[in-house]
C-alpha cells in the first residue's frame, strides 16, 4: 500500500440543499440567544429549488480540500450499499481521493441530510447511521484528519487514540462534530493528548472547556492543557485565531469576492486548508493565512466543496491578497 499523506476519518452524507423562500427567522422563544427559523405549520411550503450535494461531511470535505492542494488523500468512511453511497465513492473518485478504506456495510443506510437554505444561512436535518467503526490495517499515513461521526463510535475514537499511541510518526488533526464535544473531554482525554493540531470556533471551546468566557488566551490555554500542540479557534467574520502554546497568531478573514452565496464547509475548508499546509511543512502563521482563502472561496458556491481550491490558485489568492490580509501576533 502505498503511503498517505493524509487520511480522513468521519461520516459522509448527501446533503440536499433545499432552498426556502417562504420563511422567517425569529429570536428563540425559550433561548432568547438563539434564532429559530419559522415555516407555517401544517400548511404547503413553496420552495426555490433543491440541489443534491454528495460526498460531504467535515472529514469527507477535509479529504477532497488535501486532494486539490496536492497531497495524497484518503477518506476512511462507512456507507451502506446502496445508491446514495455508490455516489458518494464516485465523488470522491472524481475528485482524486483514494477510497480503498472506505467500508461498505451490508443493509445499512448511507447518510442523507436535508439543508434548509435561506438566505446565505443553512439549518440541516441530520441522522447519522450506526455503522460498525472499525480502523482498518493502514499503510504509512503522515496525518490523521479526524471529526464527526455518530454517537455509537466512542470504541472506535479509543481504538484510533491506541493508533496514535503505536505510530507516534503519524500526526493527528482534530475537528470534533457536535458528539465528540458532547461526549466531554474526559472520554476522549486519549484523542486530545494525542492530538498535533486542533479546530473548533469559538462557541464549541466554551463548550468544551465548560466555561463562559470570551478570551483568546484563556481558551487557547484550557485547550492547549488538554494536550494539543497547535489550536486554532475562529470567530466567524471576525477572524480566527492559532497558538503553539507560547505565540498567539490572528488572520481577519480574506475579503470576499462577491456576496457569500451559502456558509456551508466555510469551517471544514478553513481545518483542512490549515492542516495541509502543515502537511506541506508551513509555519502556523502561513498555514493561518492559507485557511482563510479556501473558506472564502466555498462560499462562493452551493455545497463545502465545489469552491475549494488548487494550491495553485490559492496561492495565486495570496499573492494578491489586500494589504490589510496580514497575520499579527497578539501577545
């Protein structure tokens, strides 16, 4: 087998981007904080148009992002024999992912997600399959993407920490899904200790830690306590932040090129685009001006891959960035 430069461990789905014309956003009735979008109930719903996106899914994103920018890129993934997941591997095939490690379960479902569009906002119905995780015999990998997967796979995060535990060659990327950080930092303390490079936004670290504060420094050390070595935190359209436990680095975001058509993938590109500029033996602070343009440019289009990038045309981006696109050390 031949070596990996970098393998994406999580689920895969199909998203079926449902565009909404008929509807509103309001304050949350019981969570002030948050916004619900609001359909008439009972009733008949006009719609715009639906797009059907396959192969996504943060690791599957991940895996597409490490293709275009030229590494050797692999997707571990679960599916179910059926059409939906035939297609899937099909996508990843055309975008020049190796899918020999991806695992066909008889009987079972592949995921299918529903994406309620409106404006550039999405709100997704999700349903994960409980599929049989298991880590397959791998040949040399130089990273591990890891991130969402379903509520059944706590065996298979220790089974992955054992891994990195016997192959201390192999670097880890983690971007934890909505059940990994539900599961608490206790439960995966292995994955964490393990981890080279960490992702979450801002909101997902006070979850996390179990805290509620706002500040940079005092997240950044809860997380790098944990054990990363390199955390990355963004904030939206305020930028993102990453530290190596001693520096702290910020990148506002690259200015889009037109109005953000759907905000879908714009973290997945950004973890990715970051973790293969590591692969690719940059500093943090390159590897925090590369995350950026990629996101920048998913949004740009329908779905979290059809906008990401070729090294070649990131760089270009680079090249050209406005003189205000500058990575600055804050402390």
């Amino acid at each position: 087998m031949k070596k990996i430069d970098f393998l994406a461990i999580g689920d895969i789905t199909t998203d079926a981007f449902i565009k909404l014309k008929d509807a509103h956003v309001h304050k949350g009735i019981d969570n002030p904080e948050s916004s619900e979008l609001c359909l008439r109930f009972g009733d008949k719903v006009p719609y715009e148009s639906v797009e059907i996106v396959r192969a996504v899914g943060n690791s599957p994103n991940a895996a597409v992002a490490a293709a275009r920018l030229g590494l050797a890129s692999a997707a571990l993934t679960n599916i179910g024999d059926d059409t939906n997941g035939e297609e899937c591997l099909k996508s990843l095939i055309n975008d020049g992912v190796n899918i020999d490690f991806a695992q066909i379960e008889k009987g079972k479902i592949t995921n299918y997600h529903y994406v309620l569009w409106y404006g550039v906002e999405r709100t997704i119905l999700i349903k994960h399959t409980n599929f049989d995780y298991k880590l397959l015999e791998l040949p040399k990998v130089d990273w591990i993407y890891l991130s969402s997967l379903a509520d059944s796979s706590l065996p298979y995060h220790l089974e992955i920490a054992e891994y990195l535990k016997n192959h201390p060659e192999t670097k880890l990327a983690f971007q934890p899904g909505t059940f990994q950080i539900s599961l608490g930092k206790e439960k995966l303390k292995d994955i964490y200790k393990n981890t080279e490079a960490f992702f979450c936004n801002l909101e997902e670290a006070e979850r996390i830690l179990n805290i509620q504060s706002k500040d940079i420094k005092t997240l950044m050390k809860g997380l790098h306590d944990l054990g990363p070595k390199i955390v990355s935190i963004s904030d939206g359209p305020n930028g993102a932040y990453a530290s190596d436990g001693k520096d702290i680095y910020f990148t506002p975001v690259y200015p889009d090129m037109a109005p953000p058509v759907d905000r879908t993938g714009a973290g997945d590109a950004f973890s990715s685009t970051f973790t293969t500029a590591l692969a690719l033996g940059k500093t943090i602070p390159e590897a925090l001006a590369w995350g950026p343009i990629n996101s920048m440019s998913v949004l740009q289009y329908v779905g979290a891959q059809k906008g990401l990038l070729s090294r070649e045309k990131l760089e270009e981006y680079l090249k050209n960035a406005p003189e205000n696109y500058k990575i600055t050390k804050i402390n």
